[in-house]
C-alpha cells in the first residue's frame, strides 16, 4: 500500500464515530417511530411517514444551505475545497430531496387520495430539486472546467434563494400541506414530539457525515486530476498509461 | 469582493424584507373560515354503509413502502460512495505507480493532502 492508498483510507477517528453515532441514532430514532409514538387518529399508521418525511426535508436544507454557502466561497476565494464542499451538498442534498419527494407522494396517496397535487409546498420542492439536479448534471459530465465550476457555483448559490420560498410557501400560499409543527393547528400529540425529535437528530447526523464522505472524495478525485495534468504537462504519461 | 459582498447583502435584506411582510400579511389576513378538508367542503350527498367498513387504502403497505424506499436511497448513496472512493484511490495508486516508475522524484512534488 502506498503512501496515497494510506492516506485516503485512514479516515479521522471523529469520521469514524460520527458513522458509529449515526447508526445508533438510527436505531433510537425508529424505535421511537414504531414502538413508542402511538399511532394517530385519523390517517391510522401510514402518518409515521411524517417522522423521517419532515426531519429529510430538513436535512435537505441543511445540505442546500452548506452547497450554496460553499459556492458562494468557492466564487470569492477560488479554493478547490470550497468547490468540494458545494458538490458534496448538492448531492447530498439531492438524495434528502428524493427522499422527500417519494415519500411524501406515498403518505398524500393515503391522506389525499393521490399521489402528487401542484400544491406550493410540492412545487417548490420539485423545483429547487431540479435546480440541483442540474447543478449535479452540470458537474457530472467529466471532468468540469473553470467555467462548469463557475456556473455550477452561481447555480448552487441561486438556489439558496428558493429555500426561504420552499419553507414559507405553506403560510403564505393556500395549499393542502399539513402544517403540523407550526404554530397554525393543534400541533403533535405529546408521545409523538421524541419520535419527531429523534429524526431530526438522527438526519442531522447523517447529513454532516454523508458530505463529509463526499467531501473527501471529491478531494480524492481532485487530487487524482492535478497529479494526472501536472504529470501529463512534465510528459510522464505519454507512454504505456 | 465589494460586490458580492454587495449582492450577499442584498440578499439578506431582501430575504427579511419577505419575511416580515409574509409574516405581517399572515397575521393581517382575517382568516375565512377554515374548511376543514377539500373532500367535506365538496361533499354533496351522504350514503350510509352497507356491509363491513374497510379502508379502500392498505396504510401498512404504504407505510412499508415509504421505509424501505429510504432505506434503499440511503445504503445505495453509501454503496456510490464507498465506489467513488474505492475507485478513485485506485486511480490514484496506479498513477503514482506509473509516475513513480518514471520519475521518483515527481512523488514528492505532486503529494499533498489538507486533512479534509
């Protein structure tokens, strides 16, 4: 094993326990969910979809947030860490998103009776989804230039915008989505709040150690395309590679 | 940088500007009265049961949907990950074997590694 090969395998111990903390998280987390919240009134058990539902939107943020602040260094300061971070949270960000948009749809088929409306809520889910997208389709094609990490950033940091628009589209436009933990309604039954609590803790968890993961991989590969141009500009590699 | 900080500035004063004024507006607004759901408020007729009651929706199997879709989501975004690294540190070994071969010397200035 090589210096390199070492390098990139020995995660910190702060890497490792954040994984070990995740898992147990999890389990905690969907104890609560199913043996400990009692199961609600009207729409019978598929309502403990809410528990991972809500706390992955949330983690959806947390994720679009980081990749929009890390554009927006990556546009000042021209850092290539700053660059990782962003693609780390766009993706990340995108899995919590999909997570989101599949199982909310699931939990409306029982609740509404169909699988998707065009309610604010849903939309601007769907669209700063898309925007994300993007931004992964953009940074996925290759190896991504100045001007693919330029755009992307400016992509990644727009979408920064539609966050506050996504979280208060509830309240501020008429639509079918529940508003359970706002201050509009009777809010969770008591038993329900440390199911809810544990997911939010548990997704916060394995938000940071996801872009964490990705993070360094991303350093990992930038490392793999400065070492491969710098040897193919020395022309190490102009033979039997 | 004067301008970004310009425009990040902007950005925050224009986003508690639409704050505030969702806020007041919300709290302005007389509320109507509230339907209680699109299906009561659109209710015509009423038919009373016939036979046993059941749900027309299995909650079980939606709910086990709902799970296993993030559990699949999540462990095959960890799976992609543990490739991307595998394979990227792969990359990396059989290039600085190469560079190696070529050039010991090379390995010193090309290492480099922030602790990320």
């Amino acid at each position: 094993m090589n210096e390199r090969t070492k390098t990139a395998s020995n995660w910190p111990p702060a890497f490792t326990g954040l994984g070990a903390l995740t898992i147990l998280l999890s389990i905690v987390s969907l104890y609560f969910i199913f043996f400990y919240a009692p199961t609600e009134e009207q729409m019978g058990i598929v309502q403990k979809i809410f528990y991972f539902h809500v706390p992955s939107a949330y983690a959806m943020y947390i994720a679009f947030v980081v990749s929009s602040v890390a554009s927006a260094l990556y546009l000042w300061k021209r850092d290539e860490k700053f660059d990782a971070v962003a693609v780390a949270g766009a993706e990340v960000g995108l899995m919590f998103c999909l997570i989101v948009l599949i199982t909310g749809p699931i939990w409306a088929r029982k609740a509404w009776g169909t699988y998707w409306t065009w309610d604010p809520r849903l939309t601007t889910t769907l669209l700063i989804g898309m925007i994300y997208t993007a931004f992964n389709v953009l940074r996925s094609f290759g190896q991504a230039g100045e001007a693919e990490k330029k755009f992307a950033s400016a992509l990644g940091f727009m979408g920064l915008l539609l966050i506050p628009v996504i979280h208060y589209s509830v309240q501020r436009w008429r639509g079918q989505h529940p508003t359970v933990i706002t201050n509009q309604g009777g809010g969770l039954h008591p038993d329900m709040v440390p199911a809810l609590i544990s997911g939010f803790v548990f997704f916060t968890a394995l938000c940071t150690f996801l872009i964490w993961a990705r993070t360094r991989a991303e350093r990992q590969r930038q490392r793999l395309v400065s070492l491969e141009l710098d040897a193919a500009e020395s022309g190490l590699l102009e033979e039997g590679t | 940088m004067k301008r970004l900080i310009a425009l990040i500035a902007c950005t925050f004063v224009l986003g508690a500007h639409a704050f505030a004024f969702t806020t007041t507006a919300s709290a302005d607004e007389v509320e109507p009265p509230r339907a209680t759901s699109v299906a009561e408020s659109r209710a015509t007729e009423f038919r009373a049961v016939s036979g046993g009651q059941g749900e027309d929706v299995p909650g079980g199997g939606l709910l086990i949907a709902a799970y296993a879709s993030v559990l699949v989501i999540v462990l095959g975004y960890v799976v992609y990950l543990g490739r991307l690294t595998t394979g990227t540190n792969r990359d990396l070994d059989r290039l600085q074997s190469t560079i190696d071969n070529k050039k010991p010397a090379f390995r010193d200035s090309a290492r480099g590694d922030d602790g990320v």
